[in-house]
C-alpha cells in the first residue's frame, strides 16, 4: 500500500516537473502570468472608480444677473461642475452627441426678479441620460447644490432643525474604490489566470501529439491531471501573494482578519479554477477552442456574476441561482469578509466549503472526461 | 496587367474560400464566434446594473411611535432602500453587517416622536457598509435626502414660506437611465476585439507551429494576397456579430436605434481594421499559439478597461485619461453609443471616424509589413 502511495507521488512529481520545465523553458509565460496581474491590479485601483467630479456643464443663462451668475458659481465652486461654454437650450442635443457636456443648467428670464419678489424660482437641468452612472451622479450633486443654494437664499434657519440625519460609514469609511475592488480583483485575475494557462496545456499535449508518448509510458490519469495541476497552483499562489501585496502597499487595502484564512480561501479557489481549465483542455482538445471557452468560462462570471462590480442581489432571479455555482463569488465574498470586516470562520465557513465542493467535483470531472485513448 | 491583376483577385477569392471553410468547418470555433456573443450580450445586459436600489436595510425603532413608523416606511418606500429586517438593538443590527445581510441600519432611538412633536431636533442614525463605496454613497444620500426635505419641510411650514430655488431636470435620451442602452455599445466594442484580435493571432500563431504558412507560400499565391484572403472572413464575421448584438439588444433590452446605421457600420469596418491588424502584429512576435494568446490578453484587458466600456473614462486619473486617446476601443464605444443612443450621425462623429481610420491604417500597415518581411 504504502509503495503503491510512494509511486504514485513519484509519478505525481516527475509529471509536475516535466511541466515546470515547460513553463522554465518559455519564461514569456511565466513573465505574462505574473506581471499581466500586477499591471490589470494598478489599472484597475487607479482606473475603476464611478466616483465623477469636473462635470462639464454647458450654461444658458437667459436672466444674465447677478443672481443667475450666483447660482453658476455655486455650480462651479464646488469642483463637482466645469462650466464648459454658454448655448442656447435648443442646442443642448447637439451638444450632447458630440459629449461635449453632461448636463445643461437653464436659467429663465427673470430669475432675480422671482427671487427678489419672495417667489420660488426654478431652474431647468437637462442632462444627458445616456450614461446612467454619470446621470445620477449629475441628478444628486445638482440637486444638493441646488438646495444649499436654496438654503443660503431663504430666511434664516429656525434655531434648530427640526430633523438630522447622522451618516456613519463603516469598514470603509473613506469610500475608496481600491479596498472594494482589490479583493474582486484577486477573484479575477487568479481565475483567468489559472483557467487560460491550464486551458492550454492538455489541448497542446493533444496538438503537438506528446499525449501518445504519455499514454505508452506507466503514468495513469488521476497522475497526469494532478501532475499538471500542481505548477500551475504554485504560480497561482505567487500570484495571489503578488496580488495583495501590492493591493496592501500601492492602495493600503487592510487585511483586518487572518492571513491564512485568506490563503485557504485563494488555495481553494485557484484549485477549482486549475481544474475547470483542465476539464475544458480535456474535453476540447484544441487550443485555440479551449482558450475561447476558458476566456467564456472564467472571465465573464467571475467579473459579471461573482459580485466583484455589481451587486448580486440586483440581479434577476435566474442569474442570481446561476451565481450559485460561480466559484468566484464565494471568493469573492470571502476575501471581502476576512479583509475588510475582520470575519472569522463562523462566518465564513460556508464560502470555503462552497470552494472546497467545487474544487473536488471539477477535478473528478476532468479525471473522469479524460480518456487514454486515442481520437 | 489586366490579366496579372485578375489572376490576383482569383487567388485571393481562393485563400478566402479557403479560410471561410476552414472556419466554418470547425465546429467549435463557428459557436465560439456566435454563441460567445450572443451569452456576452445577454449576461452583460442582465447582470450589470449601475442603477443602486433595493438596498437592504435593517431596521431599529427604538421608539415606536407613529411619527417613527411614518418617517420609516417613507423612507424605505422609495425603491432605493429596501426593508430586509427588524432588530431589537442596534448591535444586532450591525452583526447582520458583518454577515452581509444588511448594508444599511437605519437606528431611531426613544424619544424620536416626542423630539418631532415638541419642536426639538429629532435624530436619526444611518449606519453604512462601506465596502462597496458606490452603493453606500448612493443608499446614504437616499437618507439624507429624504431627512432632508422634511427636515426643509417642517421648517418652512414652521416659518410659513415656501423654498426659495427649485431645479427641475430633464433627462435626454435615457429617462429612465436604464443600464442596457448604455453597456450594450460597450460589450460591442468588447466583442469585437475579444474574437477577432486573439483569433487572428492564435490563428496565424497555429499555422507557423504546423508549418502550412510556409507550405501556401510555394503556390503563387503572394503574401499580400493571403493575409487579405486570411482576413476577409473574419471581417465577415465581425460585421454578422455586430447584427446579431444589436438584433439581441433591440428585442430583448429596447436597445435603440436612433442614429446613420451607415456611420456605425463605416466605423465598425475601420475599427476591425483595427482590431485585426493588432492580431496580426501579435501573431508575428510570437513562435507558439500559448504566447500569442497570452500576447493578445496583455493587449485586450487593459485596452477594454480604459475604452470606458465598464466604467466612466471622466472618473479616471489625468494621467490614465490621457492614456485613453491611444485606445481605439474607447473612439469605437463613443461611435456606437451616440449613433445608437443619441440618433448622432457623421457631422457629430467625423472625429472618432478620423482616428479609428488612423489607427485601422497605421496598424494594419505596420503589421501587414512585417507580415510581408517575414515571409518574403
């Protein structure tokens, strides 16, 4: 029993060290693989924010007073708004198509006199709704604007308000897009990583035709698969640790709870993520056909599907159950727990046994897809 | 000369009827480029909502009043913010947080009625996740805002005068600022890179690996002629993808379809120019079909990043936004979006059709020559 265990992690080690020196022989990969990371992790932290300030806003100001250049000003003075040029409102579509501006404040003939005369004054924004994002965030910061304006304007404010809201913001208090995204990224990134570099591996063996001098030599399956897996989760794993330690050092993204329950979690995660480029390497044979699947696989779900952006919860129904069997999103929530709210096991167990479930059922999978037979 | 130049066009026909059966033959590859699409168009369509609502809040009445209970079920009757549980203390209200059942807690303690009542300021204490730092500003300004108004309410009605200033918007094109009209230009842009740059490369890539580019190159056939026989099908496919996302974005997401089709499609042939020649230039500085799938994610990701597809290109850094102008994913994604969308037609665009053709002229000759060096 015991010799057929040592021959069989031999196998196991000779497979895993014929596919290291593949990878030491084509350092293009090994190069792509870790910096491609690092460079998607500094793009993205520094790129990804829906955060929009400097709006460009086109004014037409019919009234020309100085109240109307009051209310411009408290437009501008705020850095929300640039005050981009002066139309005429029947040109604010033209505008519009050529994304010269966002929005358009239209202030009637009149407004000073409105405003001297104690009656209420409206002023019109037409905004360009066709970026929804930047729409509301145009719809909020004019409406504040607006009301403070308002409030500057009006009589004398009553000794106290009659109602105050006082907003805390935890975890995250300063708001910054890079401690959410650093660790959806890490999702990301390991999956394409460890999907696209597996995908080909198999498919090359079958192409290139070496599969057959595998098959005549004493190496079963279950050996094959684990042989080519094990190179592949070690630069897996120094991605993940490249990953946060430059999320930790470029962005200050705190690891609030246990750094091993944040490997656990990784190693889980690229384990199932190898396999599922194994298994499609394995049923498609080809390598151009398996990175096209690979990239389908593993980009789209774990960028769209994972919670990574955009909240699963928003979702229809039928993606919300699809989420259920994306690896990613218990990645994803999982490093969101332990990183930034300090969770523990009690409350993370579930994503690990979610991850630990897919892992074991994808590489069965791949071993059992895998015949060692001739096409 | 006539009949050399006719013979040219004869092998070019040829090479292309070749390629488009070497593709179509495969199977696997003809669902790749039809069936990837169509699951991209619809995931991106469903899954990506900018639009925050239906945030869960939990909830703490503390005081349990009328006044409380109004304030309450007004505030969570807007759409933005959704009641998804009630608690008894604040602090386990905040451990449905840490589980991630909540993103909101909304804590009225005792007295808030009778505060309101007597005229005294009557708090209120909205506790935030901020993980996510967009939903949380956006379910936090629903807060301030509707404590806000009453707040502006009860005091004017108090002091008898109305507010002074109003703004009434006006929204063009989106009204309702729907997700879909505005991702759909940009999952095209996305699309068109994804299939037609790495194809090509991991295409021309398998050929040196089994040699047969060699092979077509004893046959008259001149290397001019293969790479455009080469690239006509995928020129064909690119066009047929771009149909098949706009007939699945009109019937399933009301995409719609304002502007010069004519314009779009001008852009799209100079913007797959674009998109090949990049394909191209990688396949020729990689030996293996790995390196050049490699070579063309190291181009795709990033490119598709800063094109503006995902999020706003206004919201990046000065730096990165200038980096932007050498992206041609971002000149395709305005094109698309203001034909489609805004009804914009080349007197609005000449701009973005002037650089896709410089970068689609510039690129594809810059790889074609090196294609040519290459092989001649």
């Amino acid at each position: 029993m015991n010799g057929r265990l040592s021959r069989f992690a031999t196998r196991v080690g000779a497979m895993s060290f014929k596919e290291a020196l593949h990878v030491r022989r084509d350092p293009r990969t090994l190069y792509m693989a870790l910096v491609m990371p690092v460079v998607m992790l500094l793009l993205f932290g520094y790129g990804v924010s829906f955060d929009v300030d400097h709006l460009p806003l086109a004014v037409a100001d019919g009234d020309r007073s100085e109240s109307s250049r009051a209310l411009v000003r408290a437009f501008t003075a705020s850095g929300e708004f640039d005050r981009v040029a002066e139309v005429d409102p029947a040109r604010a579509d033209d505008l519009f198509r050529r994304s010269r501006a966002a929005a358009v404040l239209v202030i009637p003939w009149g407004h000073a006199r409105r405003l001297a005369a104690g009656r209420p004054a409206a002023v019109e924004l037409l905004v360009d709704g066709s970026d929804g994002t930047t729409a509301n965030q145009v719809l909020a910061k004019a409406d504040a604007i607006v009301r403070a304006e308002g409030r500057r304007l009006g009589p004398a404010p009553a000794s106290a308000p009659p109602l105050e809201v006082q907003v805390l913001t935890r975890y995250n208090p300063a708001g910054r897009s890079a401690v959410y995204l650093v660790p959806g990224l890490a999702a990301y990134l390991l999956a394409i990583a460890a999907v696209l570099l597996t995908a080909l591996t198999v498919a090359g063996e079958w192409e290139r035709g070496s599969m057959e001098q595998l098959f005549a030599s004493p190496v079963g399956r279950l050996e094959i698969i684990l042989g080519k897996l094990l190179p592949y989760l070690a630069i897996g794993l120094v991605q993940l640790l490249l990953v946060l330690a430059v999320g930790a050092a470029v962005f200050e993204v705190p690891i609030a709870g246990s750094l091993w329950l944040v490997f656990a979690l990784g190693l889980l995660f690229l384990v199932g993520m190898l396999g599922q480029g194994l298994f499609i390497s394995v049923v498609t044979r080809n390598q151009l056909v398996a990175t096209q699947a690979g990239a389908l696989s593993s980009l789209l779900p774990s960028m769209l599907l994972s919670g990574m952006l955009f909240p699963i919860e928003n979702m229809p129904a039928p993606l919300q159950a699809l989420s259920r069997v994306i690896p990613a999103r218990y990645l994803v929530h999982g490093l969101r727990g332990a990183m930034l709210k300090g969770n523990g096991l009690a409350v993370l167990w579930p994503d690990l046994a979610s991850l630990a479930l897919f892992a074991v059922v994808i590489v069965a999978l791949a071993t059992a897809r895998f015949r060692r037979r001739l096409a | 000369m006539t009949a050399a130049r006719g013979a040219g066009w004869v092998r070019l026909a040829a090479v292309a009827r070749k390629e488009w059966l070497q593709t179509l033959r495969d199977r696997r590859i003809v669902f790749m480029l039809v069936v990837a699409p169509l699951v991209q168009t619809v995931l991106f369509g469903y899954a990506v909502d900018f639009q925050v609502d239906q945030v869960p809040a939990a909830v703490v009445d503390g005081d349990r009043t009328p006044e409380s209970r109004l304030h309450l079920r007004r505030l969570l009757a807007d759409g933005t913010l959704r009641r998804a549980a009630a608690f008894e203390s604040g602090a386990a209200a905040l451990a449905a947080m840490d589980r991630g059942e909540v993103a909101l807690a909304l804590v009225l303690r005792p007295g808030f009625g009778e505060d309101l009542l007597a005229g005294r300021t009557a708090r209120v204490q909205a506790v935030l996740d901020g993980t996510d730092p967009n939903r949380a500003t956006v379910a936090g300004a629903a807060a301030s805002r509707y404590f806000g108004e009453r707040a502006a309410e009860l005091a004017a009605s108090r002091a008898g005068v109305e507010p002074p200033l109003r703004l009434v918007p006006r929204i063009f094109y989106n009204p309702s600022l729907r997700t879909p009209p505005y991702m759909i230009p940009g999952v095209l842009a996305m699309l068109l890179v994804v299939v037609t740059t790495i194809v090509t490369a991991m295409g021309l890539a398998r050929e040196r690996e089994s040699g047969t580019l060699e092979q077509v190159l004893v046959t008259p056939v001149a290397p001019m002629e293969l790479l455009a026989g080469k690239m006509t099908p995928f020129l064909v496919l690119g066009l047929f993808d771009v149909l098949l996302v706009l007939t699945v974005g009109t019937l399933l997401f009301d995409l719609p379809l304002r502007g010069s089709l004519p314009v779009l499609g001008a852009g799209t042939l100079l913007y797959l120019l674009t998109t090949l020649g990049i394909g191209l230039l990688i396949s020729t500085a990689s030996r293996t079909q790995q390196q050049a799938f490699l070579g063309g994610f190291l181009f795709v990701l990033p490119a598709v990043l800063l094109a503006g597809v995902v999020t706003p290109i206004s919201s990046m850094p000065r730096a990165l936004q200038l980096v932007t102008w050498l992206d041609p994913l971002r000149y395709y994604a305005e094109l698309s979006r203001a034909v489609l969308q805004k009804g914009a037609g080349a007197a609005e665009l000449w701009p973005q059709l002037l650089e896709l053709a410089a970068f689609g002229i510039a690129i594809f000759g810059a790889a074609a020559a090196r294609f040519r060096r290459e092989l001649g």
